[in-house]
C-alpha cells in the first residue's frame, strides 16, 4: 500500500456517524432495560407487601386463621400482575414467630395458637428480560397475631 492509499483510508469519514450511532444506541438501550426491569422488580415488591399486609390485617385474615393454603396463594397471585407464573412458583410460608428462622425460608403453613405471634413469609420470581440479569426474588413477610379461634 503507498503513502497515499493509507492516508486515503484514514482520511475516509464515510460511515463513521453509523458507527457512533450504533455504540451509544447499544448502550441507551441496555440502560433502557435496565431502568424498566428496576421498575418491575420494585412494582412487584410493592404489590408482595401490600398483599401480605392486607392478608395480616385485612381482607385476608380470615385465610390465614383457617391456614388455608390455597386461598393464601390464589389471594397473593391476584394481587401480582407481574410475577411469572405466580401460582405455580410462590412460596408461602406461616409459622410461629418465636420459631421462625431469619435465613432459610420452609414450605412450613401452620396454623399456631391463638393468640401468638404469627410470621406469614412469601417469595417470587420477577419477569426477567434484560440479558445478564439472573434470578430475581421478590421476597415479603408480614407479622400478625392469631385470632382466637371461635
């Protein structure tokens, strides 16, 4: 190659807005992602604590003295549009307080005595979509005290 093809080449502009466009294009569109994921995971972790302390307090409380699994779950999942698959891959658990453990989630749904201190715990997946994201678990739990029984 001579002197004035390489300065030819390097002189060359054609295409280089193309290129540019498509380095931060790429990267508007990861942060995009990123930003829309942030705002399903924190949408569901509302909507996992508002269904758990409705359960604790409100509408629900009567599920949760009669432990009835089942109901517990059809009653969380109505509330979370965006857990995937929300009947089939949520957790519940509910025990005693004073036998709960901080780590470790069981599959534990005991009704307690009246009047203890009852923890009522619950996990889910979040819809993933952004590449590089794995496993993302919205995690809940509510603390309530067991009505007597009547």
């Amino acid at each position: 190659m001579t002197r004035r093809g390489r300065a030819g080449f390097f002189g060359c502009n054609k295409g280089s807005v193309a290129v540019e466009f498509a380095i931060v294009a790429t990267a508007f569109v990861l942060l995009l992602l990123g930003i829309i994921q942030f705002s399903l995971f924190f949408l569901t972790r509302i909507a996992m604590h508002d269904a758990l302390s409705d359960l604790a307090t409100g509408d629900g409380k009567a599920l949760l003295a009669a432990a009835n699994r089942n109901g517990t779950r059809d009653f969380v999942c109505e509330r979370l549009l965006l857990a995937s698959n929300c009947r089939r891959t949520l957790r519940l658990e509910m025990r005693e307080l004073r036998t709960a453990t901080a780590g470790s989630m069981t599959t534990t749904f005991a009704r307690g005595q009246a009047g203890h201190l009852m923890v009522v715990r619950a996990e889910v997946p979040v819809v993933i979509f952004v590449p590089f994201v794995s496993g993302l678990q919205v995690r809940g739990r509510s603390v309530f005290l067991q009505p007597p029984r009547t």
